[in-house]
C-alpha cells in the first residue's frame, strides 16, 4: 500500500513509498485511510524540526489528523465494518504516571507518552491503517466530508473543558469570547464559543475575504488587525489566543474583564523579546483574579465532544474551512503552504 514517510530528523525525505499492508492485532480495527488533514506540526516534522520513529526503524508514517472507515473490526468491540471514524493521537506512556493511568494522557508529567504520526508510533497517512478499538472515535455519516477536522476541534473542546473548569471556581457567566487567529484552530474555536452561546469575535491579519465570511456566518464580529487595542475598552470575558505571536499574547493577558480567563493555544517560536511592563501584567491578574493558562493535545473524551460538535454544526461551513484537497499521487503539494489556506486536506483514496 502507500504511505507518506519520512526520516525524522533529516530534511527533504518526505515521501510516498510502498509498504506492507497493516495486520491488525488482538483488538485492533483494520481501517480505510479517506483523508489526512496537514497542519503546522507535520510540515515542522516534515522540516527536520523533530520526530521520533518508532524503535527499530529509520522512516515514520506521518499524519495525526485522521479519517477513515472501518473494514474489520473484532467481535466484541462495537465498532462494525463501514463505521467512518477519526483515530486518537496520544497514548499513554508505558509505564502511566498518574495522569496517563486516569485517561488524562494528555497532561502526561514525566514526558514518555507516545503520538501517531509524531513520537514512536506510525500515522494515519497511509492507504491503510490499524486502530485500537479504545482509541477509535465513531463519527456521524454526515461527517464524510468534513470528519478529518475532529483532531483539531479536539483540542479546541479540550480548551473549553479546561476554560469551564476554571470558570467553575466561582460564579461564572461569561458573555464574550475573543479569538486571536482565524486559521483552523481559531475557527473551530469560535465554533464551539458560538455553540455556547457567547458573542464571538475574531482577529486576525487577513482583510475581509474568506476568513471574515466564515466568521460573519457563525454570527461573530470579523477584526483585521494585529493588536488588541480596540478591545481595551469592552473586554472579552474569554480570550482564547491561536496564533503565537508574542505581542498578541502579552495584550492579552491584560485584555480580559475582572476574572477573565486567557487559554494559550498557539505557539510562539523562541528568539524574539518583546518590552513589556511585568509589573502592569503582574497586578492585572492579580487584582483581577485572572487566569492565564496553556493547552495542547486532547485525551479521548475530547476526541468525543469533537465528534459532537461537528455533528452539531452546519456542514457547509464545515466545508469550507477545507480550502484545498491533494490527491494521493500529488502529497507533498498540501505541505507546501498555500495564500488563502485555511486548512489542507489530503485524499487518501486518490
């Protein structure tokens, strides 16, 4: 069959290739690959910037963001031959430190867990795949189309959790969200801010086009700009930060009202210094009762209250976050980023 692997560690080995066909072990589902989404981790991984192979072997599967549809599943696991799924990413570590022993995986302490695609473990860019049945997620059928986007909605609905945990720690109403970022995270995180019921708004850089088309027809407030100026003012009772930039996230954290929560879900590249008064931040959030907090990754509930949340939403809009399609035979195009992108998607099946 096709994969798509590389060498981590080594630049310019991304590559489609033949390999055996997957044999699905004790409890294992035998499955379709339909598509990959490509996101900025795998072209760093595809950049040298990290990776790790699985033991014993040189080149990687990548792809973490999956869709595929069930051809065998053993007796027993409640998954059935057709089922259209999405795979989890992370797996705990071997030996679970109390996180991973719970199914909180995704807040592993001493750092041994292991990722499709990404650390240890074979990715889901391959013609065909293997799953656990306890890490497979069903998806609605209406999802066909757009049921790849469940990885990163997931760790946006891992970002909410976190949000409605803290909020819990006293009253707590909020009304407004702001989200720095309309790629795909951003979008998906004003999605699930709009499920809620806030007024939502979203900055990004980009001019009026498609990304403030997007967020106009979710019912939130398009900003293009790159500070949150406008918003010191009537602040945002959440913010949810997607893009990294160090500016950005200093405003931030003293952009929200009294008790307001800042979830850190982008991440900034080292090198840069930005000139800040710590002591103006310090009070804010002090003063405030502030939170500022960083997420990453999802365990396997949020894998599910992704899979929820898509079913909820229009699947048109769903669509048109998917901006481009690479056939198979054309892989290494989606790693090539693109002026209007907001998220690439690779077919497996071509």
């Amino acid at each position: 069959m096709r994969a798509l692997t590389f060498v981590p560690g080594s630049k310019g080995t991304l590559d489609v290739e033949e390999v055996p066909d997957p044999v699905p072990g004790q409890g294992e589902l035998l499955v379709q690959g339909l598509a990959l989404g490509i996101c900025g981790t795998d072209r760093e991984l595809a950049a040298a910037e990290y990776g790790w192979p699985p033991p014993g072997r040189e080149r990687l599967i990548i792809g973490h963001e999956s869709l595929g549809r069930v051809l065998e599943a053993p007796e027993g696991s409640a998954f059935s031959p057709g089922d259209l799924i999405a795979g989890v990413v992370r797996r705990p570590d071997p030996e679970p430190c109390g996180a991973c022993a719970r199914g909180e995986f995704d807040m592993c302490r001493n750092g041994r867990y292991t990722e499709r695609g990404i650390k240890d473990l074979d990715g889901y860019g391959s013609e065909r795949w293997v799953i656990e049945a306890g890490y497979a997620v069903r998806l609605d059928p209406a999802l066909e189309r757009v049921g790849v986007l469940v990885e990163p909605t997931s760790v946006v609905a891992k970002a909410w959790d976190q949000i409605e945990r803290i909020g819990s720690r006293g009253w707590f109403e909020p009304q407004t969200l702001l989200v720095t970022g309309a790629g795909p995270i951003g979008l998906l995180a004003a999605l699930l801010g709009r499920q809620r019921g806030l007024e939502v708004h979203v900055l990004d850089r980009a001019p009026e086009g498609l990304k403030s088309s997007l967020v106009t027809d979710l019912g939130g407030t398009y900003h293009s700009g790159s500070s949150l100026a406008e918003f010191a003012g009537a602040k945002p009772d959440i913010i949810i930060e997607c893009t990294g930039a160090g500016a950005l996230v200093m405003e931030a954290m003293t952009t929200t009202t009294p008790v307001g929560i800042v979830c850190l879900a982008g991440l900034s590249p080292g090198g840069r210094t930005h000139r800040v008064d710590a002591g103006v931040i310090n009070r804010d959030i002090v003063l405030e009762n502030d939170v500022v907090f960083g997420t990453v990754n999802a365990n396997l509930r949020h894998f599910r209250d992704a899979a929820a949340a898509l079913a909820q939403a229009d699947a048109g809009w769903l669509e048109r976050l998917i901006t481009r399609r690479v056939p198979f035979t054309r892989a290494l195009e989606a790693f090539e980023p693109g002026h209007d992108d907001v998220k690439v998607v690779l077919d497996l099946t071509t």
